[in-house]
C-alpha cells in the first residue's frame, strides 16, 4: 500500500485544516519545497499537494509554490485544488505532475473527467469527500445531496487512476481513519481507493492496509505532529 504525505499550502505556507475549516488551519511552515525534500529523503515517493486557496476560489493560487515542489523533487506528486477546467489539468501535467485530482469538477462537470480520463491515462485521481456520507465540494464549503457511493460509481468506467475519499468529518482531527467507511467504497467500485482523513497511528494503516482494493493513505497531520516518522508508515504499508 501508498504512502502519501500531505503538503496543503495556504498563501503559500504549509498548513493543516481541522474538518477543511479555513479558520482552524495550523501552519507548519512556511518552505513547502523543503518540507518536499525532507519527504522525499525519508523515502517518499508519493507526494499529496493541494491548493486549499485553489480549492476554495475556483482557480489555481498557489501555481508558484507547487511548481517549486514539482521541480525540487522526483516523487510522484498529485495535485488537487480549483483544477477544474482541461487547460489547468494540461497546465499541471506538463508543469511536472504525475496526477491531478478532480473533486468538484467530479460532481459538477462529469464529462470534463471522462474526456480528461481519456486524454491522460492514468493521471486523473476522482476526490470522492463526504462529510456524514455526502459529497462535499469547493473546498468542502458546500454539502451536496449525493451520496459518496454514488459519486464513484458513476466514474467505475470512466478509466481514471483512483478514486481520492475523505471522511472530512475526521479529517485534521487525528481521531482515526473511518476504515469501515473507506473499505465499502473500495469493495463496491473497481478503481483502487486512496484513504484520507483522520489517520492518527500506525494501526490506522494497519487496518486499511487489510481491506483489498485500498491502494494507499494520504497521511498529513499525523506526520507533522509527530505521531509516527514516515519511515515508520512507509514500512507498515510495505
């Protein structure tokens, strides 16, 4: 299983969100490529950036910090935040990344995933976040009436590389990964499933580790606290 660790960039700075509230974000630095580095060195190879600002206004705002990231490091990077037309999905794939992910275009805009999809095989990560079982989009600022499941299976053919779920209940809380949650969505779609949220301890990936078609977590806060080292997660997911 992938270990992902989280970069989610405010104004440039790096910070952690409480429940994807802008008014309970922690700053945990301000060099977001160094952070990068320091990632890699520990033996990243998967790296998990957002643009919160991005997310939240529609539109990529901090291109200049991401693409110091793409270009300060090897990893793998996906990235996600306001992508939500084809030229900012071209626009990030040749600036460097490995993949881009889709949340509220997923919802809203479902032919711009399919057509991406197809454009760029394995590049195209659907962002299934739901608080309390529903989709929440733009930046999680707003709740939708469809049910997560639902979301994911309209994309089960539509050839994207993963589907992306947030519990954003949990999310920043370190409070534990809803794994039951997480393994029901991976075993009703044939896309491998990305976790995230709420991952405190290595018994999280532990436990999702255990459950077929769960691909990888996406660890941000528990790292940054200290938690456990990402040589410590790296080798529980291995």
């Amino acid at each position: 299983m992938e270990i992902w660790p989280a970069i989610d960039l405010r104004a440039g700075a790096v910070v952690r969100l409480a429940e994807g509230d802008m008014a309970r974000a922690t700053v945990y630095g301000t060099n977001p490529t160094a952070i990068a580095r320091d990632f890699f060195a520990a033996g990243a190879t998967n790296l998990h950036v957002v643009d919160l600002d991005g997310a939240f206004a529609g539109d990529p705002r901090n291109r200049e910090a991401i693409a110091a990231i793409l270009a300060a490091t090897p990893a793998r990077v996906q990235v996600g935040g306001g992508i939500r037309d084809l030229a900012a999905i071209e626009g990030w794939l040749a600036a460097g990344a490995a993949r881009v992910v889709l949340g509220t275009a997923a919802l809203e805009q479902p032919d711009l995933v399919r057509t991406a999809a197809r454009a760029f095989p394995g590049a195209i990560v659907i962002a299934v976040d739901a608080r309390d079982g529903m989709v929440a989009t733009r930046g999680w600022a707003d709740i939708s009436t469809v049910p997560a499941a639902e979301l994911a299976a309209r994309f089960a053919d539509a050839g994207v590389a993963a589907l992306l779920f947030t519990d954003v209940g949990r999310d920043g809380l370190l409070r534990g990964a809803n794994v039951a949650a997480t393994a029901a969505l991976a075993a009703a779609v044939p896309i491998p499933v990305l976790a995230s949220g709420g991952v405190a301890d290595l018994a999280d990936i532990r436990d999702l580790k255990a459950h077929p078609n769960i691909a990888g977590v996406v660890v941000g806060r528990a790292l940054y606290e200290g938690r456990f080292t990402l040589e410590a997660a790296l080798a529980e997911a291995a």
